[in-house]
C-alpha cells in the first residue's frame, strides 16, 4: 500500500527540517511505500525554500504545493487532500505536535479495516484558560449542532481512500473540517496521546481567530440558531402580552397611574438589543450564502514540484503559471 503525509506549513521554517527528517525516519521502518505532501500556505518566511530542497533531496517521495497567499489552514488540508495519492491519507502538522511515532499504530488500525483513525490529544501544556475554554465551547456546541464534535480531536487523522474522495465531493467553500469529517461518517476508531508542546516557531492561533473558529463550528453545520432566533422571538411576544394584561388588569383595578417610564426605556432598549443580534444571525447566515455564490476557489497555487519520474501532469503546468483549474 501507499501512504500520503499531508502537512500544511504556515511560517515553519524553524521546524520544518527536523519534522521532515523524524517523519521519514518514522516512515522507512514501515513496510509500506509513502509521500509527503507539503502545502506552503503563503508563508513569509523560508518555508517554502525549505520545501524546495526538501522535494531535491528526496526526489521520488516528496511533493509540496505553495500558495500565492496565506489561505489558512483548511485551504491548506483541501490542496494536500487533492494532492494526495495513497490509498490512505495522514493530515499533520509541521510543528511535530502531532508524534510521528503514531503512524504506526494508525496504520495498524487501518489495516484493521478502520476508514478514520483519530489521534485525540489531552490538553496538558494548553495554557488553562485556553482548555477551558475549549471544553465549555465543546459542550455547548454539541448541544446545538447537528454533527458530533469531540474536544481534542484535530485534524490528526488517517483517512481511508474512500473517505479523501467523500471529502473531496463536498464543494463548499466556507470548511470547516472538524465537522465534515463527522459529517460523512464512515468506520471511525480514536485513540489518546499525550499532548506535546510546539518544537520551534509559534501557534498562528489569536484568541481572536479561535473565537470565530468557534462561531465557523455553529454556524456551519446547521441552522438552529435561527430556530432558536424563533422561539425566542415567540417567548418575547408571549411575554409582552402577559405584560399588557396585568398593566389593563391593573389600570381598570387602580385607575391609570403615570410611573412606568423605566420599565418602558427598559423594554424597548432589551427589544432593540435582541432584535441586533437576531439580524446579525441572520447576516451571518447570508454572509454564508454570499461567498458559496460566488463559488471562487478555495486558493491559488503559485508554485508545485510533483514527485520526481513522474511524467508531467498538464493540469499541474497550467497551475504553475498561476492560473487556477
Ligand atoms: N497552518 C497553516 N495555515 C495557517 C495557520 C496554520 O497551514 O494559516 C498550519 C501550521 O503551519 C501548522 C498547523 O497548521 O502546521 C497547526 O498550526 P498551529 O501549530 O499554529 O496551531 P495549534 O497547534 O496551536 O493549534
Ligand atoms: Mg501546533
């Protein structure tokens, strides 16, 4: 059988020799043929200088794509995926955060007959206040979304051929694998490692950017915010005529009274507020629909080296003159 290792690279010019050098290491012992697909997302740094030596020194098993711009990172899984030609795929990252003393045991359970086999981390090493974090988001986020989405689980995994090609079926352009690979299915097993801290070089993650990661996981996969937008629409109306009962009960009871003026701005302040955030929900769902019309790809390559023998791909000399497929 063939293995793929596909790495997204982000500004890894710290780490990317030395993941290369233990990755294969790892590889040679297993009686298996391998590549490894390297996708440079655009780095500003040496990354893809690395990347070209890398593909020169070990010609035969060493391919890598390089975007003309940082596309992120689910950019950067989709080109490997599409790049990929095993019969079973790694997804990676360059940081060595992901042991490759694990693929063995993947490709144990592969062999098992096993379509996904997932590598959860633990969180030691996490900053506290991030895994907190994450552990309250996963639970609530799994209460709401139609997928199951696991704390710790990553983007460490093998993917059986059959599921490359599902993934790849999938045409939309806002990704967000964590759920699309829940999404299709398939005979998944996981199994625990210990999490290891970064090598060299720094997370590309802001608590910014992991809080609109999180807002992507709810928004992508199902519409029940706007059912929740509903209901709370109705429980608000419901109240309100309540309101307006016990104020006419009261007024025929008593007679008119003039006070009320706080509760009135306080109503139609707290009004105003949810009706804000409700048509944000709603903006964020056409926002959605907005970049799927628009159906751009999902990045540009500028520059790709195929393994070496291999006869030229015309598709793959068009993409290295900037045009896109
Ligand atoms: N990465 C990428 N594009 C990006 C950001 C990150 O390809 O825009 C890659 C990065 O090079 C690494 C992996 O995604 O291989 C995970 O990134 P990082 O280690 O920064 O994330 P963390 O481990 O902190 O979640
Ligand atoms: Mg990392």
């Amino acid at each position: 059988m063939k293995l793929s290792v596909v790495v997204p690279c982000y500004n890894e010019e710290a780490v990317i020799d030395r993941f290369d050098a233990t990755t294969r290491g790892m590889l040679d012992d297993l009686p298996i043929q391998y590549e490894i697909c390297y996708v440079d997302d655009g780095s500003t740094d040496g990354t893809l200088a690395r990347l070209r030596l890398l593909a020169e020194r070990h010609p035969g098993g060493t391919r890598y794509v390089s975007f003309s711009r940082n596309f992120g990172k689910e950019a950067g899984m989709l080109a490997g995926l599409r790049e990929a030609t095993g019969d079973a795929v790694i997804i990676m990252d360059a940081d060595l955060q992901h042991p490759p003393e694990l693929i063995a045991r993947m490709l144990d359970l592969y062999q098992l007959g096993h379509d996904q086999v997932i590598a959860r981390r633990g969180r030691e090493g996490d900053k506290p206040l991030r895994s907190a974090l994450s552990r309250a988001y996963y639970r609530a986020v799994n209460k709401w979304v139609d997928v199951e989405l696991a704390d710790g689980v990553g983007d460490f995994r093998l993917l059986s051929r059959p599921v490359v090609d599902a993934l790849l079926s999938l045409p939309e352009y806002n990704r967000f694998s964590k759920g699309l690979f829940s999404w299709i299915g398939f005979d998944t097993v996981t199994f625990d490692y210990r999490n290891a801290a970064r090598e060299a070089g720094e997370t590309k993650w802001r608590f910014g950017s992991l809080l609109n990661y999180g807002l992507d996981g709810l928004f992508s996969f199902n519409n029940r915010p706007l059912r929740i937008a509903i209901w709370l629409g109705v429980a608000l109306a419901g109240l309100a005529a309540l309101y307006a009962v016990w104020i006419t009960v009261t007024a025929m009871s008593y007679g008119v009274t003039l006070p009320g003026y706080v509760t009135l701005v306080a109503i139609v302040v707290g009004m105003g507020g949810v009706q804000m955030v409700m048509l944000g929900l709603i903006g964020e769902y056409i926002g959605r629909i907005y970049y799927e019309t628009k159906r751009r790809p999902h990045f540009l390559i500028k520059e790709s080296a195929g393994v070496a023998g291999k006869p030229e791909d015309p598709r793959r000399r068009r993409l290295s003159q900037g045009k896109v497929v």
